[in-house]
C-alpha cells in the first residue's frame, strides 16, 4: 500500500504561513511595509497588550481597489511582482503575496480600506483561514488601510505559548525595528502606542514627517545621540581578484569604471570616542537600499574597526547600503529579512578601509549644538 500521500492544501498553508509570520517582528515587518509600498506618509502603529491581543497598522496610503478585494488575501497574489525577472528590479519592500494570506491561517485579520475617490466611505473586509474574502461591509474610513491583527498565532498553539512567554522581548526587538523604519523613512510620520490591559493607551515614540534621515534621529534618540555622531558618506568600488584600494575609495566619484559595483554607506556612526555602553541591536541599524535588514558580517566588520580606536565601547551605527539591485538577492529566507550580498568579501574589505579613513580623518570632539 502506498505510503506517500500529499498533505491536504489547509495544513500546507499553515506550516508555510509560519515560516513568512515567524514572530511579532515578522508581523509589524510586513504590515510597516505594506504601508510604505502603498506611498503612506503616516503610520500609525497600535499594540494591544504588547501585540499579544492586537497589533493594527494603520495609514493614509493609496488604499486598496474593490477589484483587488477577493484575491488581497490569497497567497501569491500581488500587485507588485509578476514574473521571476521582475525580482531583479524590483523597488518594492513586498514581492510574494504571501503576507496577508499567511496571517490570515495564523490570526484573526482583517482590513479596513478607502481610496481618495471613496470620500469617508470605506470597506471593511473579512476573511477565511484560506485568504479567501468572507465579505466586504462599509464603514467610514479616511483614505488608506488600517490592517488588525488579533491573536496571533492562534492556530499555533506551541508557538502562542512561546510568544506568551517572551512577549516582552519580542516587543523590545519591535519597537527597535520600528525605531529603524522611523529612522530611515524620510517624509513619513510615525506614531507607535501600547494598550496593557485595563490600563490606559501609552505612546511609545512617535515622528514627524522629516525631510532628513538627522531629524529623524533626533525625533527617535533624541538630539544628544546625534551630537556624538558623524555622517557616514562612503563610496566603496569594488574591483574582484584586486581588492580595495584608499584610492579608490577616496576618488569614488572620479572613477571611470562600471558603478553598477559601487556601493554607497550613507548614515551616521558613534565619533570613536562616544561610543556605547553595550552592544544593543537596536543602536546598530542596517539597511539595503532603505530595506532594514540583518547584516551580521558588516557589524562585524564595522565593530572590529572600531574597536582599533575605542576598546570599551561599540558605536551607534544608522548604515544605509545603497547599491545595484543586481548586487543582492532578497529572496533568501521566507521573512526577507537574510539578505545575500553578491560581493561580500570585497564589501566587506572595502569598507574596512573607507571607515579607518573616516576614523583618522574625524574630529574626535563633540560640539555644543550641531542642529
Ligand atoms: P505583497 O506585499 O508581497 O504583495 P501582501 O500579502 O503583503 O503581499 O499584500 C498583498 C497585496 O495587498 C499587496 O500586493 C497590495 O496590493 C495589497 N496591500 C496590502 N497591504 C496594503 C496597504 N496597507 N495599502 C494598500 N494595499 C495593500
Ligand atoms: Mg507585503
């Protein structure tokens, strides 16, 4: 008797499901993105008991089209990718579909949606545990979407508990990845609140519409975290089989050769000798192209340095990589979150050198006031 057998399609989509939902972070991750891909310039965040009854993103993006009501939901179904080739270019945080559908097999979802033409009239959609739409009902709603997310991982019942357990920690590593988004999203205003229960509604941090990456600093850390740091604006060029040179990395802009190799640091670093106490995650921001992401190998090349001018301390460190979109690869791991850099070793020596060069050539001092 055969013993293989396909597993029905309902389990199939919950095992898949938490390996793109695999925690509180994956949750906001791709909401905060779903957002900033439909042009939001405000988001707002809402927590109910840390996350554990509700988590609601809320903003005045584009919101969706009733022709997108029945498959919003579906997995694989996007607006914003159509065939493998499209990766390669793509300028969006989402590309999958698979955000929504997962969280609708893991949790209680659903959405409430206007666009500008649908004045105060919105819709509120409900959903299946498949995707499926359950029904659309009108509700008064400003333009965009606000997406609820109400018991997560309910149908996980090992990993509710988990959750349950360290909701804490996995709301401090929220909070810091929101501190990333606010960081890095110039020309959005954020507000981030938590509800405990029977207490009352707290606001956790919140920014305004900046038109600088400094301001937003300002507005999450507070203007004296910015007063020990000093601007990173590298150019690294690297050349394969060669390895860096200073002088390619100081005459970055005067070289002729292929920029598609190019890679830009832009952001801001602890001056050597203001440095952090600890090691904490959320003071060490890195980005790709605007995309937070864990870059563990660059970290470490970046504390390594640093610690040659400060022993006792790491640096804060806000690092934005902007380079080809043919220089990465987004499609490692189900949460997007491992991104694979096509050039490592040569990116990773490179900046090294530009960073030393950056270090002797800084002043050390901390002015009074560099607003
Ligand atoms: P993906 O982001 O990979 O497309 P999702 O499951 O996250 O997949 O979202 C499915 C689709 O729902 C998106 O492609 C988009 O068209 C729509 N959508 C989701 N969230 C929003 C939002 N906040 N505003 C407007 N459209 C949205
Ligand atoms: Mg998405």
């Amino acid at each position: 008797m055969a013993t293989i057998k396909a597993i029905e399609s309902r389990s199939v989509h919950q095992i898949q499901s938490g390996q793109v939902i695999v925690d509180l972070n994956s949750v906001v991750k791709e909401l905060v993105e779903n957002s900033l891909d439909a042009g939001a310039t405000s988001i707002d965040v809402r927590f109910k008991n840390h996350g554990l009854d509700s988590i609601e993103v809320q903003d005045n993006g584009k919101g969706i089209s009733p022709d997108d009501f029945d498959t919003v939901a579906l997995k694989h179904h996007t607006s914003k990718l159509s065939s493998y080739d499209d990766l390669t270019s793509l300028d969006t945080f989402g590309f999958r579909g698979e955000a929504l559908s997962s969280l609708c097999a893991l949790s209680k979802l659903h959405v409430v949606t206007a666009r500008a033409e649908d004045g105060a009239v919105g819709k509120r959609l409900d959903f299946e545990v498949s995707g499926k739409l359950n029904g659309a009902t009108v509700t008064s709603a400003q333009k965009g979407t606000t997406v609820a997310v109400e018991d997560l991982f309910c149908s996980l019942p090992v990993r509710r508990k988990e959750l349950e357990k360290n909701i804490k920690r996995e709301y401090g590593k929220v909070i810091g990845l929101l501190h990333a988004y606010a960081c890095i999203s110039v020309g959005v205003r954020y507000s981030v609140s938590n509800q405990v229960p029977k207490g009352k509604k707290v606001a956790v941090f919140s920014t305004k519409a900046n038109t600088t990456t400094r301001e937003n600093i300002v507005n999450v850390y507070g203007a004296k975290t910015l007063l020990a740091l000093v601007k990173l604006d590298l150019k690294l060029e690297m050349e394969p089989g060669k390895g860096p040179s200073t002088q390619s990395v100081r005459n970055w802009s005067t070289q002729a050769s292929d920029n598609s190799r190019a890679v830009k640091v832009e952001g801001h670093i602890s001056k050597p000798g203001y440095g952090e106490g600890r090691q904490a995650p959320d003071r060490q921001m890195f980005f790709v192209n605007s995309r937070p992401c864990a870059l563990p190998q660059v970290a470490k090349a970046v504390n390594e340095v640093y610690k040659s001018y400060n022993h006792h301390q790491t640096p804060f460190i806000f690092a934005n990589l902007v380079m080809d979109t043919n220089a990465y690869d987004v499609n490692v791991s189900p949460d997007k979150r491992t991104i694979m850099l096509h050039d490592q070793t040569a990116l990773l020596d490179s900046l090294k050198l530009a960073l030393t060069d950056l270090f002797d050539n800084t002043d050390h001092t901390v002015p009074q006031s560099t607003l």
